[in-house]
C-alpha cells in the first residue's frame, strides 16, 4: 500500500514538474514588446519586399515606431504584430533614419500578402554581429493623421536542437541607431545655446 502511494506521488511530482517545464518554455518562446502608434513622429513608409526598393511615396503621413535590439544567438528569427488596426513591420540592420527609410532595410512585410508581397508574419536570419532595429508603421490607416492604437510585437527564436525557444538575454533592447528627426536635433542645439547661455552669465556674475 505504501509503495503504491509513494509510486503515486513519485508519478503526480513528476507530473507537476513537466507541466512547469513545459510552461516555463512556452513562456520562453517569444519575446513580446507593446507600444502605440497615432502620435509622434511621421515618415514615408517603405513599400514591402526583400528588400522594399520604393516608398509609398505619400510623403511623412505614416507614424512608426522604431525598436533597436540585439541577439546572442544567431538563427531565423519570426517576427510577428497585431492590433486593432494593420500593422506594417520592418527591419533594419545597423540603423534605421526616417528621412531616408530605405537606408539599411532587410525586408518589409504588409499586414495580408497582396500582389506577391510579403506578409506577416516572416521570418529573417540574424546575427549577433549586428544590431537590428524593427519598425512598426501604420499602412493605409497611415493617410489618416486621426489613426491611434495600441500594438504589440512578437519575436520568435530560432529552434535550438529539440527545443524552441528564447533564453534569458536572447534578445535584449539596445540605446542606439535611432536617428532623430531634423526638428528633434534642432529643438536639442536650441536647449543647448539657451543652457550655455545660462552657465555664461553666472560665471560672469561670479
């Protein structure tokens, strides 16, 4: 009797264990990032392909949102976007400049393939050499300035063996190659002057 119940609750931790396991990866899988788009800065939207060789050429009339990160392992990487409105995504490697969108980018994806366009999700090779920046934009919702709402990315790893999925530091967001808008770098020398201005006079008064 007693070994049958040790069996039994050797069978239940074991049980407990590989559901925990298994969670624990599932959860591990993907790395997830939200943000919203409607306000903010504007650019003109790349077309999409393998890479995009045109832009929509409406003009700065699609927000984005712009996310630099790095991997520590290389492999075909997914990315994914979902939101009330349609996503647009794409990825560039070393640095990503609105002013000119087709600089350094590796693929454009719509949100429905259309006309033999690459559509989402899709999945991309990287490596831990480079820093990637991902783009999120509005589409055609980009034409009106009203569109807001909220969207998340999702970033699946590569198979690894047997097992899928993220490891802790896989993906980890990086501080740079962003480039600001011309309005942004005009804005920061004008604090600049007024902030060297300031430091002048009180070494003066002293």
């Amino acid at each position: 009797m007693r070994n049958s119940l040790s069996r039994i609750a050797a069978r239940t931790v074991a049980a407990l264990f590989l559901a925990a396991l298994a969670s624990t990866t599932a959860d591990s899988q993907t790395f997830t990032r939200s943000g919203s788009l409607g306000t903010g800065p504007l650019f003109d939207s790349p077309n999409f392909g393998a890479p995009p060789t045109s832009t929509a050429g409406f003009g700065n009339a699609f927000y984005f949102d712009a996310f630099a990160f790095n991997v520590s392992v290389g492999g075909s990487y997914t990315f994914n976007a979902s939101a009330a409105f349609a996503p647009a995504l794409f990825l560039y490697q070393g640095s990503f400049n609105p002013s000119s969108p087709l600089t350094n980018i590796l693929f454009g994806a719509s949100p429905e393939p259309f006309e033999g366009n690459p559509g989402l999700p899709f999945s991309l090779v990287l490596q831990p050499a480079f820093t990637y920046v991902l783009v999120t934009s509005t589409f055609l919702e980009g034409l009106d300035p009203g569109i807001s709402g909220a969207f998340t990315n999702v970033i699946s790893c590569p198979v690894r063996g047997s097992i899928t999925g993220c490891v802790p530091g896989q993906i980890t967001p990086a501080n740079v190659n962003v480039v600001p808008e011309p309005s942004t770098v005009v804005l920061s020398a004008a604090g600049l002057l007024a902030l060297g201005a300031v430091v002048r006079r009180r070494r003066t008064r002293a």
